[in-house]
C-alpha cells in the first residue's frame, strides 16, 4: 500500500473529455497550480467497452492529445504537468484518481448542454460532484487572471462555511470582492391572500424577518475566513434563480457553494438548487461535494 500524499504532493487535477470546452479548465487549473505551487495531473478516461485494437488506438490518440493541450497551455505552465490516462467510466474514474492522489482540488471544463434534455443532473459534473473526496471546480469562462468578483451563497449553514473557506483556502479569495449572499424563500401567501394579517402587522412582521436574518447572516460571517470584510446581500426568493441573478448583476466571476445544507432543508441537497445553480450559471463555480 502506498503511502498517503502529503501536502506538497496533493495535486491540482484537471479532468478533460480532450474536447475544446476543457480547453478553459485546463488553464484555470494550471494557473491556479503555478499559484499554489502544486502539481498539476491532466486526466482523461478512455472508453472501456471497445475492442483491444480500438482501445490501443484511442490510447495513443488520447496520449498525444493530451500532450497537444499540455503544450498549448499559457505561460508554458504545462510542462511539467502529468499527463495520466485511465479506463473506465468518467465520473469513476475521476472519483478514484482525486481519492488515490489525494487532490486538493477537481477542476472540470463546462458540461456538455443539450437543449431542453440537458438540466445539469444525470451528467458526469453532476455524478461527480456528488462523490468527488474533495472541492470541485466548473470553469466556464478563460482563465484570464485572479477572480475579482466572487458571489458565496450560503444557507447559514456549516457546509456553506467549509465551502467559503475551501475557496479561501484554495488561494480563489485573495485579490478579490467577496459578496455574501443568503437568500430567504418567500413566506407562503396563504394568509396574507386571506388576509390573516392587516397591512401594518404584515409590514412589521417582514422588518422583523429581516432583521432576524440580517443578524443571522452577519453571525454566519463572522466565523468565515480572516479577509476583508465581504459584502453581505440578503434577497427573498425562489433560491437558484436568485443566485443565478444576483451573480449577474454582480458581474461575478466565481460563484462558491456547498451542495449540502440543514437537514432540514431537503432542496439545499445537490439535486435541486445546487444542481439547478450549476446549470444555469454563466460564470465559474467551486462546489463542496457531500463527502468532501
């Protein structure tokens, strides 16, 4: 049995379908491990159910693919990157190497979309995340520098914390605007269409919900990472849309989230408005995967 990595040697781990939307994940990975100063492991997964000629084939061609897209890296930040090829199911596959090398972080080119069939769930990001032993990074736009503008939606909860933190910890914070966002759901409309409440009483209630979660978000922010004072937003809505609007009005160029909330909250489980934010979203995304 090998040795468990240490943390000098847990890599930065740059999956790829050898497709041109990887082209970006790969250059925010190697740029994110010239920064860190962590290896750097392009990984592709070869399709096992094919003959032992095929396979042989693919497997060269997939060899010298990678070594094309190392070689086309920025800054000839790709030479000294590792280039693996394993067989097997992608998300498997891309499960069991970030396990084995103990990777700090999985970076992912965007999912394929495919109208009115694709909604995010059921693809390889999807599985991924929720199995991958560590944070998981979407990148959708070129790697043009250090985020400057980074949304974290939070449910108040402790995975939406370690979530924040893993992007501080990852280096994605530094030179950057941090906005926090808690987003309440709209009280059911039952009573006030029955009118249950007068005007007055209704408004007052609203302040006082405001209030309570204002203070709740601020309490939840004081525990983060020791950066300068982020931004904190509170909105009232159906959650992924907001976060999904918000990250556009803010121009963001990395939304942070943890795909597990409360127990309580059964649509805070990756499926639902983790998933759903994941994708619409137009901008960058780092995830905290359940068993992260």
């Amino acid at each position: 049995m090998s040795a468990p990595p240490t943390a000098a040697d847990r890599p930065i781990l740059a999956a790829t379908d050898l497709s041109s939307r990887s082209d970006r994940a790969l250059a925010r990975a190697a740029l994110l491990a010239a920064e860190l100063g962590a290896p750097l492991v392009l990984l592709h997964a070869l399709d096992e159910d094919q003959p032992p000629g095929l396979l042989e084939a693919a497997r060269r061609e997939a060899g010298l693919a990678l070594q094309r897209l190392a070689a086309a890296l920025p800054g000839g930040m790709g030479r000294g990157a590792e280039l693996l090829l394993a067989q097997g199911d992608p998300y498997r596959v891309i499960q069991q190497v970030a396990a084995e090398r103990g990777a700090r972080l999985l970076v992912l080119g965007e999912h394929r979309r495919r109208p009115l069939a694709d909604m995010f769930l059921g693809t390889t990001a999807e599985r991924v995340l929720r199995s991958a032993p560590c944070p998981v990074l979407m990148v959708h736009r070129p790697a043009a520098g250090p985020y400057a503008q980074v949304l974290v939606a939070t449910d108040l909860s402790d995975r939406a914390l370690a979530a924040w933190q893993a992007a501080a910890l990852l280096g994605l914070l530094q030179r950057a605007q941090v906005s926090l966002l808690h987003v309440r759901e709209s009280p059911p409309l039952a009573g006030i269409a029955l009118g249950a409440q007068p005007p007055a009483a209704a408004a007052a209630a609203a302040e006082e919900r405001q209030a309570q979660s204002g203070a709740a978000l601020a309490d939840w922010a004081a525990r983060g990472p020791a950066l300068p004072a982020p931004r904190l937003l509170l909105q009232e809505g159906p959650p992924a849309m907001v976060i999904v609007e918000q990250a556009a009005a803010l121009q963001a160029d990395l939304v942070v989230l943890g795909t597990a909330g409360r127990a309580g909250l059964a649509r805070a489980i990756l499926g639902s408005v983790a998933a759903q934010v994941l994708g619409e979203i137009g901008c960058d995304a780092l995830a905290l995967p359940p068993q992260a």
